[in-house]
C-alpha cells in the first residue's frame, strides 16, 4: 500500500443525470492498495450545480474503472476569478494549484462500472459540511450545524431527523445554553448576508419546538468560528477570523468586549470543565489559554504548524493540540514531516511531552472524553481515531 497527499483530477462529464459539466477535484489525499484505491477531496469545484429534480442531492457511490494512463509534461496552472458568493474560491484554488506539479497524468479510452449510487443529504464545500456538533447531554438528542444551510436535532438511539431550522446562509457553531433552554448559532457571510448569532428557544419536546429564532443580530465581517454561553446565560461568547473574541449581551445583541487574542484565524474554542477560562488553537500557529472574565492570555504553545483544535483534559493539567500543515501545501511533504500528531502539552508550564501518530493529514478537531481516559480525533484524511490512554499516561509524573 502507498498514499500521496495532494493532486488534483480533472474531468468532463457529458453523460451524466446532471447534464454536461466540467469538475475539478482538489484532492487531499489518495491511498493505492493494488488493485484498488481510494481518494478523498478537499474541495470539488463545478461548472454546473449538479442539482436537478430528479437529483436534488448529493450521491455516494462505488465504481469500477479501466483506463489507459500515460505521463504528460507539468502544465502551467492559474486559478479563474471568484464567481458571486465565492469570494474565497479563487484564493483557496490558487493555495492548491499555485506548486508546479511533479508529475501531469492522462487518463483516456475510460470505461467505467457505477454502482448503485447511495443519496446523501450534504453540503457540496465537503470541507465545510457538518460545522459543528453539540450533544444535548439530559436528553437523546444531537444538533448539528451545516453548510447546507441547516440547524438539525436528531434522535440519538435511531439517528432519525427530528426538526430542521433553514437559514439561507451556511451554518457554523451551535451551542446549548447551561439547562439547555436555549440554543445558540452562527452563520457565514454568504453573498449579501453579514455573520449572523441567532438565539432559539430550545423546547423539551420536538412537537413545540419553534424554527423562529427569539434573537438575531449581525456581527463584523469574518467567521464566526464557536459560540458558547456565560455568566448564567446572560452572555455569550464568540471566536472569529482576524484572531479575535468577542462577548454579547444576549438580551440585547450588543457587543460587550472585543481582543484580539491572536495574530490569524481562531480554527477552534473550547471551554474549561469549570467554565473560567477557554483554549483556542489558530492558524498563527499557536495555541492560547485565555481568561472568560477579561479576555487575557494566560498560556500560550507553539507548535510551528497550523494549530486546528485544541482541547483541555478533566483530569491534568494537560492540553492536547491537533492541526499540521495545510492539506492544500503537502503534495511534496512525507507524513511525518507534516506535523500532523497529536500534541500534548503541560497546560502551566506550556512544554511539550508526548506525541500520539496515526494520521496521515491535518488534524481537523480533538476532543477529550468526559472521564479523562480516552480522546478522539478527526483528520483531513477522513479517519476519526479514538485513542485510549494507557496505564503509564496516569502513573508518570511528566514534570
């Protein structure tokens, strides 16, 4: 077995149930197990919506494909401009073409087998799809927030779909309040739609569940990356593009503070278990505890790559830090040159002490289990990996 990071696939499809369209698939990763493989994509860039009547979705399927390949000379690549509503398309396409490919290949004479395709209810950005997940820990239920444009609560035990609020922007952080009475989200500017946080009433049965939030209110230009609550649920804090937090009277929708808190996006925010201070991870390539009353910096790890989630453990003074470099800049990169290990650092002395391998991409977001013992992580390469501590992590003294 081999894998590569990086690439792109080109392709023309005349016969196709969404017409004749052009697509361009920015490839994140590709594992060849003779004779099989696999790809998985970063971004998919279209010429045609692919929507129709008959094929509103998005579809999952498996193919059979022979080929005649032969090598080509490295073409000279430039990125189009960016269509309305996409104003980052060509900057993101630019970061994956921008590198002179090492190798250029042709595909021709293709025949291909496809098998039953499975219908799936997705964003087509697959970087963004499924923002953000919050479990409602007194009931069965899980919210989701979309680049679909959609809030969803699902039942727990079935995975059936119990209510759905639709905004015509795509959905980002969700977050319920401290006795989960009300739910908080963020959604993206899209065309001429500012960042939103919008406030629901979050009922006890789904039957009286409202899609009508109870406060909205726009904030700066930027993502709004997390949302979470404070201070009794009277306030609201928030993560964002440009380094920055921000704290919001949620009676009101006014905004109370605002610091920047780093020197490039915050990817991710997560909250302490006694809710008094936050950790942050950051495409400037650190990390940061930061004090919830104040907003000040009390630690900060650095890590020389990009710093994609970060979590804080229940039980000691550790933190652990996903990220690597980015997906788009690793066509040349061997796996253990990316960085992308889990990190562990010592939350007061800020050193580093352990790394857990495993993926072969950026690590997208980490998490701690609630008893301590165990932590997850999804990556770029389309794993999640749930790690189990062993009997050392809880007997040695690391400093």
């Amino acid at each position: 077995m081999s894998y590569t990071l990086g690439g792109f696939y080109l392709a023309r499809y005349e016969d196709s149930p969404a017409g004749t369209f052009d697509e361009l698939v920015a490839m994140a990763g590709l594992v060849w197990n003779p004779p099989t493989s696999c790809a998985w994509a970063a971004r998919v860039y279209v010429n045609n919506s692919g929507a129709t009547p008959e094929v509103p979705n998005l579809l999952r399927y498996a193919c059979d494909l022979h080929t005649n390949v032969r090598m080509l000379p490295p073409l000279a690549l430039s990125a189009p401009p960016a269509g309305r509503g996409e104003e980052d398309s060509a900057e993101c396409l630019a970061m994956v073409m921008s590198g002179r490919p090492l190798i250029a290949l042709e595909f021709a004479q293709m025949e291909m087998h496809v098998d039953e395709p499975e219908t799936l209810v997705l964003a087509t950005d697959g970087r963004q799809a499924g923002q953000s997940i919050q479990w409602a820990g007194e009931s069965d239920r899980l919210i989701t927030g979309s680049a679909d444009q959609t809030i969803r609560i699902w039942d727990l035990p079935t995975g059936k779909e119990l209510f759905q609020f639709r905004h015509r922007e795509p959905c980002r952080a969700v977050k319920l309040s401290a006795g989960e009475r009300f739910l908080a989200a963020t959604t993206d500017a899209f065309i001429e739609s500012p960042p939103g946080i919008h406030v629901y009433n979050f009922a006890e049965n789904v039957e009286d569940q409202s899609a009508t939030p109870v406060i909205s209110w726009t904030a700066p230009k930027g993502r709004i990356t997390r949302v979470f609550w404070t201070d009794c649920n009277r306030k609201l804090i928030t993560s964002h593009d440009y380094g920055i937090v921000r704290r919001w009277d949620v009676e009101t929708g006014q905004m109370l503070q605002e610091t920047q808190v780093h020197e490039d996006a915050i990817q991710d925010m997560q909250m302490s278990p006694d809710e008094t201070h936050v950790i942050t991870a950051s495409l400037d390539k650190t990390a940061r505890v930061v004090d919830i009353e104040t907003f000040q910096v009390l630690k900060t790890y650095k890590t020389g790559r990009f710093v994609q989630s970060a979590a804080m453990s229940p039980l000691f003074d550790h933190v652990v830090l996903g990220g690597g470099q980015d997906a788009s800049q690793v066509t040349t990169t061997a796996a253990q040159a990316g960085g992308f290990e889990a990190r562990f650092f010592h939350k007061i002395f800020q050193e580093e002490f352990g790394r857990v391998r495993g993926h072969f991409g950026p690590i997208n977001t980490v998490a701690f289990h609630p008893s301590g013992r165990s932590f997850t992580t999804g990556g770029e390469d389309g794993y999640v990996r749930v790690h189990h501590l062993d009997m050392d992590y809880f007997t040695t003294k690391f400093f």
